[in-house]
C-alpha cells in the first residue's frame, strides 16, 4: 500500500522513512515541496499521508484541506505531524480533515501504532469499497435481466392484443418508438423516456374484453358499437390499475388518457390540457399517427405526409401543442420508419438506461 510522506526537512523525510520501514514494507513516497506532493497525488492513489505542520508556501493544514479536495482522498486516512500543541491549530487541522496527529519529535513506537492502526482502517475501508461497488454491478445485472423479462411479457401482452384487433406487431413497434422519440423530444429525462416506451405498446390493451364483431367489422360502427369500443379504456385500466409499479402507473396514464383531446372533446373523461397526463398525450400523437398510415377493413392507408400534415392541423385541438412541436423536430427519424426503403423496425429496440 502506497505512503505518503510530505515534510520540508531532509533529515525528518528520512526519519520518518526509516521508522515506518523498520516495521511495514510499504511503498514510501516523500517530498520536500507540498505542491509537488499534490501533483502526485493525482497520478496514484496513496493510503495513508504523513505531513508536516510548518512549510513554507503551503502549511499542513492548507495541504490536507486541498489534497481532501482531490478526488478519491475523501476518506484516506492522513497524520499531521507537528511540533505545536495549540489547541486552535489542532482544532484547525481537524477541520481541514486531519485525521489522526504526531507531536515532533515523535516516538517510533506511536509511530508504528497510529500507522498500523490507521492501515487497518484504510484496509477496512478499500475491502468496503470494493463490495458495495461488487453489488451494485450485481444488481445492475439483475436489474438488465428483468428489464428484458418485462419487456418481452409486455411483447406478448401488447402482441396478442394486435392480432385480434387486426393490426400487427409493428403497429405496436411503431407507436412505442415514435413516442419515445417525442418524448425525448419535449426533454423528458431517461427513465421517463423508457417508461414511455415500455408502457406504450399496452396502450389498447382493454380491447381484450372487447367483442370480436366489433374489433373486426369492416365498415362504419354504429354509436351503440361506438359506445362499446370505448370501454377499452377502463377495462385497460382496470387491469394494471391495482399494480404498485411505476411502468403499470405510466401505463395507466396512458390507457385512460390517450383517447382524451387538448380541447376537452375526448374521452371516457373529457379532459383537456394538462388535465391530460402528459404521457398520454405523447402516446396520443404516436397512436393517431400510426393509425392514419395503417390500412383498416374500413379504410386504405394514409401517406406518411399526409398522416403528418393532418397531426400538425390538429395541434391546439385534438392534440397538445408541446407535443406536436416535438413531433415536427423529431419529424426525419420518425418519417424513416415509415420509408418504404428504410430498414424495418427492429422488435422491441433496446430503451433509453435508468
């Protein structure tokens, strides 16, 4: 373990050096100048500092407040050696982060007891250290790995409710990558961002107490029919309602919200504005817009510019303005997943990190 020795005189460098040799073989660095002994305290990584009170330019207390400063040296051990017995200098050094002190001339056997002791404790510390950093990487991983078992339940969930709603798996893609994108593009941080993508593709998934006929029906649906659909979005609701999670607490908000309208004019509440959870009217712009470029038994697929011009159109009405704005900003990425050319969408990208 690497010591570190500062003190403007000679003759007490190699004192010092002598006495810790005779009992440890630990790696000695001193120095005469405390600057340079700051300098090379950046470069490697000392467990124990031994310095002296009284040097010129730079005093023991000024050293240990800046070397305390230095990242890495919050909790190394550090002695100020010195031949003062004021209380206002100790009680000074104690503040800059002394830790322990040697009165001048020091006996080498205190010497080797504070040393060894204090050793001990930087050991102590290290092997701390080193485990907390250990189970945080393990739970990192068993974090990743639960991430990627939601993910793929959420899949299939989200994937058994579009085949019975007539859409396929990229709808669902689709939704979940262009709202992650608007979302980023409102300024949402990491986890919100992933949230949103992970709840999105649950975002009709109370059309599983929804009858087949009407799921399916190639024409126009009559307002009994109408009435009917519309109860996806409590049926949703109730599903994740009673979970405790934050991503079943985004999905809710998502489920109940993403048929509301900025004006007021949606439903199942008719909320308007903020009133609207805003993960909701993210996923509104996304779901809307997919909807329009899709083909349905009772209409042909829009083109992607028109499908844009008609979100653009609605922003202050059916849609929240903030929202369609990061739509327009996020416009060439989410217009590439729509290129007839462009690669297709790979299944379930890998989310925004927490």
């Amino acid at each position: 373990m690497p010591l570190l020795i500062v003190d403007d005189s000679r003759s007490s460098r190699l004192a010092l050096e002598t006495a810790v040799r005779s009992f440890a073989a630990y790696e000695l660095e001193s120095f005469g100048d405390p600057l340079a002994a700051l300098e090379r305290s950046r470069d490697i990584d000392f467990d124990l500092v031994l310095v002296d009170y009284m040097m010129p330019g730079l005093n023991g207390v000024d050293f240990i407040r800046r070397l305390r400063m230095q990242p890495g040296y919050e909790s190394v051990p550090m002695v100020m050696i010195t031949s003062q017995t004021e209380r206002s200098v100790r009680l000074e050094a104690l503040d800059a982060g002394a830790t322990d002190f040697l009165t001048k001339p020091f006996d080498p056997l205190e010497l080797q007891a504070r040393i060894l002791n204090l050793m001990a404790l930087r050991n102590a510390q290290v092997e701390l250290a080193d485990r907390a950093r250990s189970l945080d990487l393990a739970f990192r991983n068993a974090s990743r790995r639960a991430d990627m078992r939601e993910q793929e339940i959420i899949w299939c969930l989200a994937q058994a409710m579009a085949s019975r709603d007539g859409n396929t798996g990229d709808h669902i893609e689709r939704v979940a990558t262009v709202a992650e994108l608007i979302a980023e593009g409102i300024g949402l941080d990491r986890l919100q961002r992933r949230n949103i993508y992970l709840a999105a593709p649950l975002h009709d998934i109370g059309k599983i107490g929804i009858p087949d006929a009407i799921l399916q029906k190639p024409g126009k649906l009559t307002p009994d029919e109408i009435e009917q659909m519309r109860q996806h979005v409590p049926i949703g609701v109730g599903i994740l309602r009673n979970s405790s999670a934050e991503l079943s607490r985004v999905a809710v908000a998502i489920i109940g919200g993403h048929h509301e309208k900025w004006d007021g004019s949606g439903y199942p509440q008719g909320l308007s504005g903020e009133e609207i959870p805003i993960e909701a009217r993210i996923v509104a712009v996304a779901d809307v817009f997919d909807a329009l470029c899709s083909a349905r038994p009772y209409k042909p697929a829009w083109s992607p510019q028109k499908a844009y011009d008609e979100i653009i159109a609605c922003s202050g009405t059916h849609f929240d303005p903030a929202c369609v704005a990061a739509f327009r900003r996020k416009w060439s990425a989410i217009r590439a997943l729509f290129d007839a050319e462009a690669e297709p969408v790979e299944r379930l990208p890998a989310p925004v990190n927490a």
